[in-house]
C-alpha cells in the first residue's frame, strides 16, 4: 500500500483500508471514482495483501454464466478455508438480474466482492448489494501524484519501463496536464512515446505524437490561463458569439474542466443578463448538468449550444448592481430595525407588541399589490434594482411603472 499514489483519505495511515489490511478484516467495498483514480490498482493490491484467490472480471463481457462458474470454483476453495475476492470491473453495467445472481453469495460469504465503477452506486447498484458493502470514493489523480508516478515509471527498475528514459520539463508538464487525473491515460501515453521514440530523451514532439495532440500555451496556474478566461467572458458579454466559441475551444483543447467553463456560465447568465432574459439562467445550469451528465466529447455540443445563446441574449446587469447597492447599505447602516408591521408574530407577546399589525396581505388586493414600505425606515423608499430599456426587462419597467401609479 505504500507504493501506492493518491487517495491518501483512504489508505493513510490509520484509514479504512490500511486498518482493513493490517487488521486483516477483509469486507466487500464499492470504490467509486474516476477513470484513472486507482480503482483496479487497489483491487490487486488487496488481493496480494490479504493473500485471497483473486477473480477479476468487467461487467461489460461478464454475464451470469460466468458468475456461475466463478461460484462454483469459490466454493471448492472454500472447502480449503480459502477465501475468493472477486473484483468486478464497471459494476454499474450490470442489470439487475446479474447483480440479484451476485446478492446470496456476497451475503453468505462466499465471495468478497470488490466493485468499480465511475458512476454513483446510489443510482447503478441495486440497494440490497449496497448494503452489503463499503462505498469508498476516489478522488481524480493531482497533478503531484501524477508527476510521481511518471517518475517512478521512468526510473524504478523493477516496475517501470525496460529501457531508461528521460523526458524533457516541457514534455513532462505536457503530459502531466493533458492527463487530466488519468494515471492509465499518462501510463499508456508514456509507453506508446518511448516505443516510437528514437533516443533516449523524450521531447514535446514525442509526447504530442504518442496522444495525437498539440500542446496549447494554456498553463492553468500561469497569466494565459486568466487572460483567456477574460477574453471568453468578454465576448460573451459583449455579444460576440464567434469570439465566445473560439475561446471555448482554446480553453476546451488544452485541457480545461468543462465544469470549470459552465461554472462561469451560470455566474454570467446572473452577472450579464439577469432578468433581460430570465431563460438565460436555465440554459446556463441545464447546460452544467447536461456536460456533467452526458460528459465529452458529446457534452461540446451542449456548450456550444448555452454559449451562442447566452452571446446573442440581450444583456442587463441591473440585478448584480441592485444587490452590490444593498450590500453597501447593509455595511454603511448596519442592523436597521424590521419595521413591526411586517415581523413575525408567532406568540401573544409578540402580537401585543404589535409585531404584524396593519400587515396588509397583498393577495387580498386587486393586482395582487398593496402600497406598503417593506425597508427600514431610515431607508424608507430607496430604489437598488433599477432595470434596462432592454429584453424582458422592458416589461418589468412597464409593471413597476404601473405599481407606482
């Protein structure tokens, strides 16, 4: 387990699986996480640790018939006090007539079961198996743990490559960011350029030519990473929808979160647009659960889908302004008294102090609108959220235009 990198939460020391293997109490565990995050790696790493016969399989080619012949050789090991783990690759795509088969003998003990999948098992495993197991989640790979296991695969003697490579800072870098948490992305990235490569240093080149991908100047730590969110933003707010794609697709190409991208949408749909076109803010967080949901590349589309019409809605930033106008208020006055009339009054005390009286319920009202003061009074008639002559904001002016009337 020490050799192992990442996922510290779980297997430091004095966590589940460093007490499950020291304490040799082998349970069934669900590791749920991303691709590349050590799901397999830990499966294997327990087997030879808790000196179990080891049985893997995918869900993807595995059907019941084979679950039965598993069964079968299990029980004649068990006979021998030896006991089965059998790890299952990609659980979720079982149905549930092959996860019902697996049920009696995870509950007997027949089999430890070691399930992986990058799905929520809340919504992929049926619940009697989940029961029966540990859910322990995986985090993506950082880019530190990344760097050691490039490392280590290029230095251990033992366990890393045949020849003895080096590899150029650039190219290094390179790989370590377009892996994105993916130590299998990064491991077979590095075994196909050292195969190609005819000297002993891999360069940029090597690494580009080995994952059929350009290097974009787009370090996520570095000015050209803020400089290209600015820009994206910018043409999104200024209504450029060709600007706004193509700085998209930089950001897309060189490896940036998708998540990342929809999180600024849903900030600008606020931000920029507001109630000049109240659907902006759907499309915008329709879209950050259509890239979680469906994820890339198909999840392009749906980005390029929110940020066309996100560019070419009509803009109005009334409503961020009108909430930094309160918020200066609230600092420049401090707590100002609730005006009585409409506190809450839930007891007779309350009540006898006149909290809620004269409160005019508006649904009573023709319009649905009653002239009352809702602020303190020393800020009795103040206006913050003033709209624009622009979008649906135009009929919001028309109705308060008719409320002040």
């Amino acid at each position: 387990m020490s050799e192992f990198f990442g996922q510290k939460h779980i297997v430091g020391v004095g966590k589940i699986l460093s007490k499950m293997l020291a304490e040799d109490k082998l349970f069934s565990l669900i590791l749920w996480g991303p691709p590349g995050s050590g799901k397999t790696t830990l499966a294997h790493i327990i087997a030879h640790e808790t000196k179990t016969h080891f049985i893997a399989i995918s869900a993807v080619t595995s059907g019941v018939k084979d679950l039965k012949n598993i069964f079968e050789e299990a029980r004649q090991l068990h006979n021998t006090s030896r006991q089965t783990l059998l790890f299952i690759d990609e659980i979720h795509r079982f149905n549930k007539a092959q996860q019902d088969a697996l049920l009696p003998h995870v509950e007997s003990g027949l089999v430890t079961l070691i399930g992986a999948t990058t799905e929520n098992p809340s919504f992929e495993v049926i619940s009697p198996l989940l029961s029966r197991c540990r859910v322990l989640v995986l985090h993506k790979l950082t880019q530190e743990y990344l760097k050691q296991i490039l490392d280590r695969a290029l230095k251990d003697k033992e366990q890393g490559l045949d020849n003895k490579f080096e590899i150029e800072k650039e190219a290094s870098e390179f790989l370590v960011d377009v892996s994105d948490g993916d130590s299998r992305v990064l491991l077979n990235t590095l075994e196909v350029a050292t195969s190609l490569c005819q000297q002993t240093t891999l360069t940029l080149t090597d690494i580009q030519e080995a994952i059929q991908r350009k290097a974009l100047y787009y370090d996520k730590n570095a000015e050209e990473h803020y400089n290209i969110i600015s820009a994206f933003i910018k043409s999104l707010r200024g209504s450029n929808p060709h600007a706004a794609l193509y700085w998209m697709a930089r950001m897309i190409e060189a490896g940036e979160n998708p998540l990342f991208i929809t999180r600024r949408l849903v900030v600008f749909a606020s931000e920029d647009i507001g109630n000049a076109d109240p659907l902006a803010l759907q499309v915008a967080v329709s879209c950050m659960q259509a890239v979680d949901f469906v994820g890339f590349p198909e999840a392009r589309l749906n980005l390029s889908q929110a940020v066309t019409y996100l560019a070419t809605a009509p803009k109005s930033n009334a409503s961020y302004m009108a909430y930094e106008e309160a918020v200066s208020d609230v600092h420049q006055h401090g707590t100002l008294p609730v005006p009585l009339h409409i506190r809450n009054a839930p007891t007779q005390l309350m009540k006898d102090l006149k909290y809620g009286s004269d409160y005019e319920y508006p649904h009573d009202f023709e319009g649905g609108k009653v002239k009352s003061e809702y602020l303190p009074e020393k800020l009795k008639d103040k206006k913050y959220y003033r709209p624009k002559s622009i979008g649906f904001e135009k009929n919001i002016i028309e109705r308060m235009k008719y409320w002040e009337k």
